[in-house]
C-alpha cells in the first residue's frame, strides 16, 4: 500500500565534528587537465547520499574512520581526477577538471543518537540527514574538493558514510538497466495535477543511461556522465482524463527512441545549447532501484539502508529501494504544490 511519510520527529541529528582534512593520493600523480563531455557539463552540482551501516564489533566507527581514509588515499592514486577542482577554460569556456591532487576531503563527526531512534525505515526526505554529507567550510567556494566522504558514529556503534561528489565526475548508473516505467508514470500524473495548471503542456524527463545504446557501447570502466532525459508530454487536462495504460504508453516512447544517432544527435545539441538543458526541465525523475548501491560489500558487510539525502534540484524526485524491500519516492516541490501533490497520490491509489 503506497503511503506518504509523516514528518520526522528528529530533524536535528547533534552532529559533532571532529575532524576537517583534505586527502592526497598515496602517490604523486601527473598534473594535467580533464576534459568534460557535453553531458558532464550539465551536471555541475553535489550528489549528495548516505550508506547506513549496524554495528559490528570487528569493525568500530573509529576503525571505520581509519580505514576509509586510507583506501581513500589509495582511490585517489588511479582516479586522480577526483583529487581535482573543477575550473572554467577560459579560451573555450567549457568547465574542466584540473588534475592537481589538491585532494578529497575527509570529515569524521559522531551524533548523540542511536540508529534505532531514527525509526524503522530511515526516511531520507529528513532534512536532518543532510549533517551526515556536508560540505567543506573550511576552503572557499571555488575550491570545494570534488569528493568528500564522511564518517558519523552513533551511540549504539552503528555508523554512516555520507558522500558528496560533484556530478560532473559520475552519472552513479553503471550498472543501472532500462528505468521501470510505472512510477515515474504515477509520479507524473500527480505532479501535474498538482500544478493545476490544467491547459498547459506537462512535461516529464526520464532518466536514461545510454551507455549500452551507443554504438560501439562504451566499456564498463567508463564513470563517467552517460545519463541523458527522455521525454514525455501531455496537456494536464489530458493527463488527467487519460487511461494510465495511455500514460505508461507516452513514457515508454522516450526511452525507445534511444538509438545511438538520437543520443549523438542530443549531446551535438547541448554543445550548440552550452549545455543549458537542465534549467528547462519541469520534472524530473531518476531510479536508483537498480543501481546496486545496497549491495556493495564492504570490509565490515553490506549498508542496509543507501539513498539520497536531499534533492539538489527543485522539481525532482528520487525513486530508491525501502529497508523492507518496497519502494521510497523522495520528491521535491514548493509546498502548496506538494500538499495537492499528497492529495492526489492517496487519491491514486485508493
């Protein structure tokens, strides 16, 4: 049974924090600039997520902490880029990666709470998740490290690693498939509703990995953006009249059409565009059901809860695996819309 979660009754973690550092390769690396894709250009804001982990008694937070920075260390010295800072070219204006090793950050913090007081099936719209991937103050804007990771300790020995990363480093889909095409569909129809905007066209964007549609598919060690938006659209009127089996049908035309010659034709596009597709999307739906983050292994076992923590976009939502196996819709919009938004959601479903 589909339901919206109630506001969380802690909002504030008490986050204490520790340590502040910037983490260099374990070996020194060529400095040299990386190019972007068209597509990487789009993405220049933080992703910001959070892998919760229970206790285990062979590996306490502070060995947690330990470790990760030295793998950290080790990470840095193949992916080099992401020791970098982002720069603006200022012959061709197009964003690069600087390649200077000036590091990724590492911060260490605790709360004064336990997981369990959290709740049973952690809620990543709490806006208090976002102590658990913040940014690093203690550098200027301008020089924000690419990558920075996060340890936080609870009382009851369980801990979270929160990353924030810059998106124009990886689209996270490598090994996401074709996007299930129901909830974005039920998400759709809600949301234009809820904009009561009845004769205006409502526009959705999909997003769809493209690396096994080109031609030759790009390899599988390939981290990079590779994620472009399908599309479907329909007057609101029209969306609410229609038979969702009609509705499903107009989403699934998006990601059909991806051949290999649509996709080139789309990323030549954002290169006359200046890659400013993003500001005109109106909504925007991406699936991280696939994506496997919960099924990493890591030295001290599998996290039993990954998602987002906060949408970086206004007009996007967020579709994740639950902790008892169902599925999580993190959707962002201006209140007054949301609340239409509840109304039409419960609406749907019963």
């Amino acid at each position: 049974m589909a339901s919206v979660v109630p506001i969380p009754s802690i909002q504030d973690l008490r986050v204490i924090f520790h340590e502040k550092v910037l983490v260099s390769p374990s070996e020194k690396t060529e400095r040299k600039s990386m190019f972007l894709s068209n597509i990487d250009q789009m993405h220049n804001y933080n992703a910001h997520t959070a892998h919760f982990f229970t206790a285990n008694p062979d590996f306490p937070p502070k060995i947690v902490t330990e470790r990760l920075k030295m793998a950290l260390e080790k990470v840095l010295a193949t992916y080099d880029f992401a020791a970098g800072r982002l720069r603006t070219n200022q012959e061709s204006g197009r964003l690069e990666i600087e390649c200077d090793g000036a590091g990724a950050g590492f911060v260490a913090a605790s709360s004064e709470y336990s997981l369990c007081d959290l709740g049973d099936d952690l809620v990543f719209s709490n806006p208090g998740f976002r102590q658990l991937s913040v940014l690093f103050d203690i550098l200027p804007r301008d020089d924000q490290p690419l990558l920075i990771l996060q340890v936080t300790s609870f009382k009851c020995g369980g801990f979270a690693i929160g990353t924030a990363m810059n998106h124009t480093l990886v689209d996270g889909a490598g090994a996401q498939k074709l996007l299930a095409v129901e909830s974005p569909t039920t998400l759709w129809r809600c949301r234009a509703l809820s904009s009561d905007k009845e004769r205006v066209v409502s526009t959705l964007f999909t997003s769809m990995d493209i690396r096994s549609r080109l031609i030759p598919p790009l390899p599988d060690s390939y981290c990079g953006n590779a994620v472009l938006y399908a599309e479907a659209s329909a007057k609101g009127g029209d969306i609410e009249k229609l038979p969702f089996s009609k509705l499903v049908e107009l989403v699934w035309e998006g990601p059909r059409r991806f051949s290999d010659e649509y996709a080139r034709s789309v990323i030549d596009l954002l290169e006359i565009e200046k890659w400013k597709l993003r500001p005109r999307i109106e909504y925007n739906v991406t699936s991280w059901l696939k994506l496997g983050l919960d099924q990493v292994v890591y030295p001290w076992g599998k996290p039993f809860c990954v998602g987002p923590i906060c949408t970086v976009l206004a007009h996007a939502c967020f579709l994740f695996p639950s902790v008892e196996g169902g599925v999580n819709a993190l959707v962002s919009l201006p209140s007054e819309e949301m609340q239409r938004f509840q109304a039409y959601f419960h609406q749907f479903f019963t």
